[in-house]
C-alpha cells in the first residue's frame, strides 16, 4: 500500500474542511491587508520626507547690518564644507538705453533723476535666486546666467515692449558708466513690488552677471546665497557661518520646512507603533484559531502517529498547509493592501496645505511591500509553533489516549 506524501495529505487536509480553511485565509488576508497598507503609507512618507530633505534646497542668506557685503567675507563662508552651492547678489539701479521700461499701476511720480531706472540683480547664479527656485519666475527661452560669462536675463514684457530676444544687445548707464551686454534669456512670472515703484515691478527687473552689476553699482554685494546638501546638514552649516562671520546677519531658511519634516517624522513614528500593534494582535488572533484548529484534528495526529508518523511529519505537513493558505491570504493582502495604502497616501498630500507636499506623487514601494508581506509570514508561522507546541511536547500514547 503505497503512503501518501506529505503534500498530498496537507492538500487533502485543506479541500475536505473549506470552512476552516476559509477562516483562515480571511484572517491571514486581514493580518497582510493591514501590514501591506501601513507600510506603504510609511514607505510614502519616508520617500517624500528623504525628497523634502535633499530638494527643498536648505541654505542660509548672510548680510551686513549695513547693506554692503564684503565680496571677501562671502567668499569665506563659501569654504564652508557643508556648503554645496552659493551665489553672491548685487542689487542697484541703471537705466536701459534706448529702451523704455513696463508701466506701472502704481501711479508714483518720480524725480527725474530716477525716472526710467530698471532693477538690477547682478548674480553669479541666476536659478539661485528665490524667485525662480521658488517658480514665481520662469525662465522662457534662453539659459541662466552662470558665474562665468556676461549677460543678462530680461522679462517677457520687458522684451516685447522694446522688440528685444534672446542675442539682443542691452545697454545699461549709472552716473556715467554704461555697460553693453547680451541678453541671454528671457523669463516670465510676477513677484509683490513692495517699493511701488517702477524698477520694483517684475516686468522691469533685470538679471545680470555679478561683474556687470558691480560696475554699475560698486563692488559690495547685497547678499549671499548658500545652500547645503541637505536639511540635516544646515546646522553644522549654520554654526560654522556664524562662528566665521560673526559680525554679519546669517539668516536660515530652515522654518520654510522644519514643519512639514516634523510633522512627517510623527506621522512615520505613529506607523511604526501602528506595525508593531498589527503585527501582535495578528499573532494573537492568528494563535488563538489555530490552537481550536489544532485541538479540532487530534483525532488525525493521533491516527498518524499510530502508523508510524514522526512529530516533524506532521509538523512539516502543518506547515505546508498554513504556507498554502498564507499564500493565498498574501495575494490578497498585497493588493488590497497596496491599492488602499496609494489611495490614502495620495488623499493625505493631495489634501495638504503644504505645497512641497501636494505637489509630490507617490510612487510605490516594492521594497516595503516584500517586507510587510514575510512579516506576515513569519507572523503566521509563529502562530503556528505557538498553537501546535503543547500538542507537540505530548508523548503519542498520551495523545492517542484522547482519542480512547
């Protein structure tokens, strides 16, 4: 008489009680359901926190008490290690020859002095300055201005109105000094004009290489940009600059973000508990149905231990079953669970009053989802070695006692 395999008998096992079976499977489903879809919440917000955290472009600004930055000074901060980017800014005024600058709303009279005077920006990186990292100025056509080479980047009404693009030659004059450059690029965008007055409108600012700027205006700057590589390595950065420069105004960005990287920390927090409470309710209610599933089938340990069944066969054969059921419960637990965790993810920043937030998409994370499903699994087995280890640690003739 040819024995049955050890897969067969657990298959058979599984096909002649579908109810308990089901049950099961239902439990399981529930147990990978719920690890699945907090930790694709979570591997959200750790995505969306390391993006906050490396492109929300932390920096400090530093400034002299009296408006004029020592070139020299700012230079030294750039040595920082932290530091991965700068830009240094010269603010003035020239007026454009030959060309007639947007008018303004306003309606200010100005002293003819300062009548058709644009705002200069010079710079040595233009797509630093907050207006564009902070796409309120777009740039159109053309390309930014870098640290090296002249230029000049113009805004699109400005352009129209004096039938300038991109190759057109612009000529600025202050006190007597006048300066011929490129224009370089054209942007568009609008920012408040706090002054009223006509150089403080978007539409007649001017963007300059640095070196242009400080020809017209002298060599001091207005500020100095820097930015790290990270929001974690701002203040390292912060303390070197201040014990550097004392004397000059260091100014961080950092409450731009510190909110929103707290708030994520919580949240990733909260999910972590959330993780471990499924995870040992899972254990417990997985543990405590497979105990009545074990006490309902002594009968059948014990017919299998009387023709020569060893504990490990039948273990082994327990096994088995509950992998084929937790495969089944698996299945189901990933996909409902990574449906339902995209679904709140993107409720949750969508919904965000944080635009860093709602601006982000979210994107899956297969790395989390593997790893909540073999927590699932060996949350299953668990239970299993809890459920059978007091039938286990029996002798058989106590075992087949039970069934007398």
């Amino acid at each position: 008489m040819r024995t049955l395999s050890v897969w067969r008998r657990a298959w058979y096992s599984i096909s002649r009680r579908p109810r308990r079976a089901l049950l099961l499977t239902l439990i399981m489903s529930v147990v990978f359901t719920a690890l699945v879809s907090q930790s694709g919440v979570r591997g959200q917000v750790a995505q969306i926190s390391d993006a906050i955290n490396s492109g929300v472009n932390a920096g400090f600004t530093a400034q002299s008490q009296n408006g004029m930055l020592a070139q020299s000074e700012a230079e030294k901060l750039a040595q920082i290690p932290q530091v991965k980017r700068y830009s240094f800014e010269k603010e003035t005024l020239a007026k454009p020859e030959g060309a007639q600058l947007v008018a303004s709303a306003s309606g200010i009279q100005l002293d003819a002095a300062f009548a058709g005077n644009a705002g200069i920006i010079g710079t040595r990186n233009s797509d630093l300055n907050p207006s564009f990292l902070g796409k309120l100025y777009r740039l159109e056509s053309g390309k930014h201005l870098k640290d090296t080479g002249q230029g000049a980047l113009i805004h699109r009404d400005f352009a129209k109105r004096n039938s300038l693009q991109v190759g057109s030659e612009l000529r600025l004059s202050q006190n007597g000094t006048e300066v011929k450059v490129p224009v370089v690029g054209i942007f568009s965008g609008k920012t408040e004009n706090p002054s009223g007055l006509p150089s403080g409108a978007s539409e007649n600012q001017i963007f300059t290489d640095l070196a242009t700027s400080q020809r017209l205006g002298g060599k001091d700057l207005s500020v100095a940009r820097y930015f790290t590589s990270g929001a974690d390595t701002l203040p390292a950065a912060l303390r070197s600059a201040q014990q550097a420069t004392p004397k000059l105004t260091i100014e961080s960005n950092a409450t731009q973000f510190a909110g929103v990287l707290a708030s994520l920390s919580g949240v990733n927090k909260l999910l972590t508990g959330l993780a471990f409470g499924i995870g040992g309710a899972g254990l417990a209610a997985l543990a405590l149905v497979m105990i009545f599933w074990i006490r309902g089938r002594t009968r059948e340990i014990g017919v299998l231990l009387a023709v020569g069944k060893t504990k490990i066969d039948i273990l082994r054969q327990l096994i088995i079953e509950s992998a084929i059921l937790a495969l089944v419960g698996s299945a189901i637990g990933v996909l409902v669970g990574s449906l339902l965790s995209s679904r709140v993810s993107s409720l949750v920043f969508a919904n965000s009053a944080t635009p860093s937030l709602s601006a982000l998409s979210t994107v899956g994370n297969v790395g989390g989802v593997l790893s909540a499903a073999a927590l699932g699994y060996a949350i299953t087995f668990a239970a299993l070695l809890l459920a059978t280890l007091p039938l286990l640690h029996q002798t058989p003739r106590a075992i087949l006692s039970k069934n007398s």
